[in-house]
C-alpha cells in the first residue's frame, strides 16, 4: 500500500473543525490504526449505523481527510476507505488563527480536544475491575530540557510511535485498538495537595 503523504499539516479552519468531531477524528484514529476499511466494518468497529458511517466518510472526504483505495477493493463497486495521511495531522493553531474564521475553529478544537484529554485521563485512572486480557500504563516523567531538545524528545517519541504503527496496522483479530495519548509540556503550575479544597 503506498500513501502519497506520511503526514498532513492542516491551515484550513473548516478542515480542523473536521477534525474536530468527535466521531470523525475517531473514525481518522481508527483508520490510522487498523488501515483501510469498508464503512460497515467502521460501523461495526465503531458501534454506529452504517448510514451514519457512510456520512461521515462522505464529509471527510469533502475535506480531504480520506479517499478511497481502488487497490483493496473486491471491485469496482467495492468501496474501502483509507486515511489520506495515515501518520495523522499536525495542526499549528497559532498559525491556523490568523486565517479567516481560525479564531472560532481553533476554540472549537481546543475545546473539544480538552474534553476529550479528561476522558483518556479518566479512563487511565478508572477503577473498573480490568479485563486481565488488556492493558494500561500511566507514565509522569520531569525532565529538565531545552526547547530545541523538547523537540528531539518529541520527534524520537513520535519515530518509535510511529514505527509500531507500521508494524501493527491491519485487521488482526488478535489485536484490538490501543490509544497512545501523550503531553509534552513545561511542567503546569503549583498542583492542589489531596484534601485542598475538601471540607472537614
């Protein structure tokens, strides 16, 4: 399978509200993931209708997000979709704010991409009686760096991220989808201490 990019930088606000959507930046994810798919595996996948799913194909292919993959079809009727930049998007919402309506698309992401932070971070630290077939790990490391070497720290995290998921896209029944979700930061402000806050 050969993709003409790797990966895809966004500067259209309509695209990043795209991306945006909860349900269409899950459908990108799991494309990225498991690699091209019809819309009723996605639905299936993914629990949603499958006229649903095909709508939201529809709209993320109006915006250049995906595309068809004439090479996994069965045939000419046989509709497999895969994701235009299949290492993701990288979005400069500095950069995307000075275009016009950036202002209100990059609050739209920013907004749903802290809501959607809580969740992973909630699902992380759930007390739920795990399946003992899966797997999590929560990871807090203080580093002391330079910009330029955030950077480099970023770039090597994205290469090994990056090279297992080469190794791992497919349709593997054995394999279920995992999220990989992480920050890199200037350590945030003084946090509460247990208890701040709580009334005796």
């Amino acid at each position: 399978m050969t993709y003409p990019n790797r990966s895809q930088a966004v500067h259209d606000p309509q695209v990043l509200r795209a991306i945006a959507h909860p349900v269409r930046n899950r459908i990108l994810t799991e494309l990225a993931a498991s690699g091209p798919m019809r819309a009723a595996d996605l639905a299936r996948e993914l629990d949603l209708p499958a006229n649903q799913m095909s709508f939201h194909l529809r709209q993320l292919a109006k915006y250049g997000l995906v595309e068809e993959d004439p090479d996994a079809g069965r045939d000419k009727r046989d509709r497999v979709w895969r994701p235009v930049a299949p290492d993701g998007f990288s979005v400069n919402l500095t950069d995307l704010e000075k275009e016009p309506g950036g202002k209100a698309a990059s609050a739209v992401y920013r907004q749903h991409a802290a809501g959607w932070g809580h969740v992973v971070v909630d699902a992380a630290y759930a007390d739920d009686r795990r399946d003992p077939k899966t797997f999590r790990t929560v990871t807090e490391q203080a580093v002391r760096l330079t910009v330029e070497e955030a950077k480099e720290l970023a770039a090597d995290l994205d290469e090994v991220v990056t090279r297992w998921l080469d190794r791992t896209r497919g349709r593997d029944p054995e394999r279920s989808t995992y999220l990989w979700f992480s920050v890199l930061q200037p350590y945030p402000g003084d946090r509460p201490a247990p208890g701040d806050g709580e009334q005796d």
